[in-house]
C-alpha cells in the first residue's frame, strides 16, 4: 500500500476547518443526487444527465471502514453502470485507504488547499488588452466555450505546454451542444449554485472554471487551461477571479484540490495552503 501523504494537524482551528468541508462535501451532491446508505459509506447517484458521482465517508463517521463495505458499494454501482469512484480526506477518514486498495482500486493523493478566512482576494499579474478575466452569466455566449476547454485541459494533465488548442476546442464545443450540459449549468448558475468565470480572448474562453457557495464555504473546482495557451498565467487569474467573486457573496471559506504538487505550488502564489490531502479512488488504468 502507498504511504499518504498526510498533514499533522495539531490546531483545533484545523480540525474544525476540516469538519466544515466535511460538511460541504456532503451538502453539494444532494443538490443534484439522490442517496444511498452503506453505513459507513454514502452513494451519491446522480439524478439526470451530467457528470457521475461518487461513493464518500457517511458524514459523521468515524469508525473502522472494511473491505467488506467497499465491496458492497461497488457492487451497487456497477448494478447501476456508473463509476466505482470514491472520495475523501486522508485526515478524516485515515481508515478508508487500506480498506479501498484491498478492494482493488487505485488511489491518488491531491493537495487539499485553503485560502484563509478573512484574507483578501489575491492579486495577479494584469493581461493584455485582448484579453479579460471575468465571470459569465447564463446568458454569455462564451460559456460554451468556458464549459468545454477544462476537458481538453485535464485529457492533457500537467503545466506544460500541449498539444490541444483553438480547433480542438471549437470541436468539442459542438460534439457537447446536444447534451444539456450547457443548460444544466445555466439552472445552476441561475439558482445560485455554481459560478463560472473564464479568461476570454477574442470571444472564446482560453482559460475557465467555476466556484460552488454553500453557506460560507465555497469549493473552487475545475480550473483548467486550454493546452496551448498555458504558461500565460490564466489559470491563477482565473481562480482569483472566483475567489473575489466568492468573497463578494459572503463567502468566508475558499478551498481547491489540486491536480499534483507542481499545480499546488502554483496555487501557493496566490495564498492557498495545504491543510490536507484529498484522496480519490477508482480502478487502475
């Protein structure tokens, strides 16, 4: 079994912090999931179209996790053809790991990274007249754009220059026009459940991501870079950008995972910390 690459939380300000994204972790899928108890384990199933869930910790629990029932919660997806996906805190729920590996699956470790509450938004480094950082409402025709571009990103991992870029990206903006993503992000934009912003260069998005508020906390999420225009600085303008939008909602509490360490130290500059280490886990490739 790989070793986690855990942080020692000795704050009591930590632990809580920690159980208040417990919290947000269990509040965000029920938004668009119905679910299934396991015990020490929830299934969050997804309800419609869109991207699957996953299986997490039953919130509160903090007992032993066995083979057993990772096993069952696995079986139940596969009866449902979704992902066997998992997700949780290494801190939290130090058990689970040893039980999922034993199931067969792989895990990956990300750092898990807090923006303090209270601290300002963080500043980056001004773009060129062509180009402009800002959130998109529902009615934005660039959000198509903003929406496709992370798939490209994230299908190229990493911070280096790629291969995928303005063809690639127009390509994937109509192979997903009929597929209701596009509108199911506008119901949520419109409730108040995500926030998109994007770095947008003659009316295409380069660079997007979103934020998603519940009470105080909000969880950046899926900040990715169109491949050929990395090393421009667009990400962390992004993400600043979602921050300040988060602070002006009351926001107190902005978090991220990051994709590996290069991306974390990346994250860093703009005052993200590494408080844990979230871990996800699935079958092996």
């Amino acid at each position: 079994m790989l070793g986690v690459t855990s942080v020692v939380l000795d704050d009591r300000r930590e632990r809580a912090l920690l159980d208040q994204l417990e919290r947000y972790y269990d509040a965000v899928p029920r938004h668009g999931a119905r679910v299934e108890d396991f015990g020490p384990l929830t299934l969050f199933v997804r309800e419609g179209q869109g991207w699957p869930f996953y299986a997490r910790p039953a919130r509160g629990w903090s007992g032993a996790v066995s083979v057993a029932d990772v096993a069952r919660v696995r079986v139940r997806q596969r009866e449902l053809e979704i992902p066997e996906s998992f997700e949780w805190v290494a801190e939290t729920t130090p058990a689970l790991r040893a039980a999922v590996e034993e199931s067969g699956l792989v895990v990956h470790e990300h750092p898990l990274m807090v923006l303090d509450p209270g601290s300002s938004a963080p500043a980056v480094d001004e773009m060129s007249e062509d180009l402009s950082v800002r959130t998109l409402g529902p009615d934005n025709p660039t959000l198509p754009s903003a929406l496709a571009v992370p798939h490209l990103a994230f299908a190229e991992p990493g911070t280096r220059i790629g291969s995928a870029g303005a063809a690639e990206l127009a390509e994937t903006v109509r192979d997903r026009s009929g597929d209701g993503s596009v509108d199911r992000v506008v119901a949520r934009i419109r409730a108040g459940l995500t926030v998109v912003a994007a770095a947008v260069e003659d009316g295409t998005a380069l660079c997007a991501g979103q934020h998603q508020p519940v009470g105080a906390i909000s969880e950046i999420v899926g900040v990715g870079t169109l491949p050929t225009a990395r090393r421009r600085g667009l990400g962390l303008a992004v993400t600043a950008s979602l921050v300040a939008d988060a602070r002006s909602r009351g926001v107190e509490t902005v978090f991220l995972s990051a994709g590996d360490e290069d991306v974390a130290r990346l994250y860093a500059r703009l005052g993200f910390r590494r408080i844990a280490t979230a871990l996800i886990g699935g079958p092996g490739e």
